[in-house]
C-alpha cells in the first residue's frame, strides 16, 4: 500500500539473502523506519516487542524467521536449531494463532531427511509463498467485503460510514489489511466512505497506525475515543462495523483486541451489522469455544503511562498518566461471541459467524 508516492509491504526481503526488512511499527507515525532482521531471534523480539503486530503480519514474520534460523543454522545441528526456532516463535505472543498456522504449515513441508542448503532453498521459497498468500487472502477479503459496503451505498446514496477498531489495516497484514481491505477497494472505485477510527487504547493502534494508513491511501477518517462508539451508533451515524480477528474458533467466536466486545455490543443494541474480515490463517479449526482462548495478558505500563510526540524536542515521549502504586490490570484482547457477529468476511466470500457457515466456506 501506500506510503507517500511509495508502494510498501510490511516485510520483505532486498538482495542480501541473510536479512528480512519490516516496517517500524512503534514508531509510526511519528517516524518512519525500516528494521532489518537476521536471525530467528530478531524475528522473535520483533513480534514480542510489537516492532511487527497484527495477526497476519506476525504469522509471516514467523515464517520468514524459520527461514533465517536455517540460513544462520550451524552445519551439524541445522534440524535442531530450526525446530527451535519454531517453538520459540510460535511462543512469541500467545492469543494470534497465525503464529502457529504459519510455523505449523512450514514445517510439515521441509525434510529433516534432506541436507541443510535444501531446507535453506525451500523454507525461502516457502515463507515468500506464505506472504504471498496473505496478500491474496487480504486482497479477496476485500472483493468480498466490498459487497456490503456496495449495498449500503446504493440505499442511501450518501457516505458510508464504517467504524473499525484496533489497526486491521495492511499495517497488520502484508498488503491491503483485513478490515480495511474492503474499505480501500470502494475508495479506489469511487464510493465514498468515511471511517470511524477507535484510538484504541492502551497501545492507540487505532490513532497511530489505522488513521495513518488511511491517511496516506486518501481515505477520510475521523478519530474517536474508544467510549464513542456506541454514542455515534445510537445518533445514526454509523452504517457497518468491521473489525479484524487474531483468533477466531470453528462455531465463530473471534478474540480480537480488547474493546471488540463492547462494539459488538452497541451494534447489536443499535441493529448495526458487524462483521469480522479475517483470512483462514486467523480461524483455529481446534477450537469450538470461545473461552478456551488463550488471552494475552500485557504490561502495566502500557495502561500507567502514554506514548506520544513531543512537539517541542521533537521526539517520541513516554509520560505516567496514572498516580504511583494505583494497580492495573490489562488483557490485550476479548472475545466477541458469534451470536453478536452478522458475518465472517473470508478469502473464500462472506459466511455466518457457525459452525455450519465456516464448514461451508472450508469444508474442514
Ligand atoms: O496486539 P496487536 O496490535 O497485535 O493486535 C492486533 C489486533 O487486534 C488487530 O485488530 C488484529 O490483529 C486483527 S487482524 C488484522
């Protein structure tokens, strides 16, 4: 997508086979900067220190690691150290399954049986595969969710106004988002739409990172306080809610990040269609219930103090908003149970947020 005149993906590689390239995404949009990863442990403090998040992008930024873990491995013990790597890349963040999709799916293609240098070739080949698929995923959503966006325009005639939480955009994903896949394709085709953007707190990925993204593809946006949402809702201002999805079960319960629920809520309260855009990688066919979701429990200081920009020295800043000793509590994400989702907008089209609905679309 687009940065300033600049096409970008989120993560990459150039002509140095030994390093991957992602975007910065702690310092956006502040500043813009590209890191360069080199092992399978740069993958991994990349997706814990949240330089990469967003649950497609962590899945591709696990398979790229498998990758480097076999171009860094050491010639006698190759195997070992890639099954490691493995393990300590799917232990990288708990709640996203992609994390476990991706190094799941990698694995059960390369040979232990073969040497080193064929492993190396094929989980390069393998990983650039699996990106590659995300951005088609994405780009499907998109086709897909673009119908509902389609219908509304045709009945008002007017803006449609999608709110969206949390950063489900192409920052999250490889290219196009999940989310705001949909939202880019009836922009670029000329129905005009306006986006509601949750700031999404503690960690603000609605403000710092969906409304800049938007910001630089053109599309009109407006920021809000989480607590928002439910009052636009009820003073008609809001037409679809479409959120992402880091892990969503077989019967259709998604956890996403925390403040979901409470959307999902309102919107039902209000008759407002909510739906979930998410690529297969993000469905856990293990799961049925919703609770059995492993739910990220994240740092205090996330909660006890905000990040932001200082105007007058020009760098990014950290200031307490919290008085000392004041105790915190804070789960990354929730879980908004199917009932409360209109629909689950996939690669393979729209289907009810069941059992039955994503039987249909997967056939598992
Ligand atoms: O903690 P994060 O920023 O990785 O959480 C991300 C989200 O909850 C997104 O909404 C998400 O991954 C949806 S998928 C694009």
């Amino acid at each position: 997508m687009r940065i300033g005149e600049t096409h970008y993906r989120t993560i990459w590689m150039e002509d140095d086979p030994g390093v991957i390239k992602v975007i910065d995404q702690r310092s956006l949009p502040f500043e813009f900067r590209i890191r360069a990863l080199r092992s399978a442990s740069d993958a991994y403090h990349a997706i814990t220190h949240m330089v990469v998040r967003g649950a497609p992008l962590i899945g591709a930024c696990a398979a790229f690691g498998l990758y480097l873990a076999a171009y860094r491995s050491k010639k006698d013990n190759w195997c070992e150290e890639v099954k490691e790597a493995g393990d300590s890349l799917v232990s990288a963040r708990p709640t996203a399954v992609n994390l476990k999709y991706a190094v799941d799916l990698l694995m059960e293609k390369v040979e232990c049986a073969g040497s080193r240098e064929s492993m190396i070739k094929e989980l390069f080949h393998l990983a650039h595969r699996f990106a590659e698929d995300e951005v088609i995923r994405s780009k499907k959503i998109g086709e897909h969710g673009l119908s509902l966006i389609q219908g509304i325009y045709e009945k008002t005639q007017g803006p449609v106004n999608i709110l969206t939480h949390c950063n489900a955009g192409w920052l999250a994903c490889v290219d196009y988002g999940t989310a705001t896949a949909p939202i880019y394709l009836a922009h670029d085709q000329g129905i005009p739409v306006h986006v509601w953007v949750d700031e999404t707190r503690p960690r603000n990925q609605g403000a710092r990172l969906t409304a800049y993204e938007l910001g630089e593809h053109g599309v009109p946006h407006t920021v809000i306080v989480d607590n928002a949402g439910g009052h636009l809702m009820q003073k008609g201002k809001v037409d679809l809610v479409i959120v992402g999805s880091d892990r969503t079960t077989r019967t259709g319960n998604v956890a996403n990040k925390i403040g979901t629920y409470l959307k999902a809520l309102a919107a039902s309260d209000n008759g407002i269609p909510f739906y979930v855009a998410l690529p297969s990688s993000s469905i856990d066919f293990k799961l049925a219930q919703g609770e059995e979701i492993e739910i990220e429990n994240r740092e205090d200081v996330e909660v006890s103090h905000m990040e932001g920009w200082d105007e007058e020295t020009q760098k990014s800043a950290s200031i307490r908003i919290l008085p000392v000793g004041s105790r915190v509590v804070n789960p990354g994400f929730d879980v908004t149970p199917a009932r409360l989702v209109s629909g689950l907008i996939t690669e393979k089209g729209i289907c009810d947020a069941s059992e039955e609905g994503i039987r249909s679309m997967f056939g598992k």
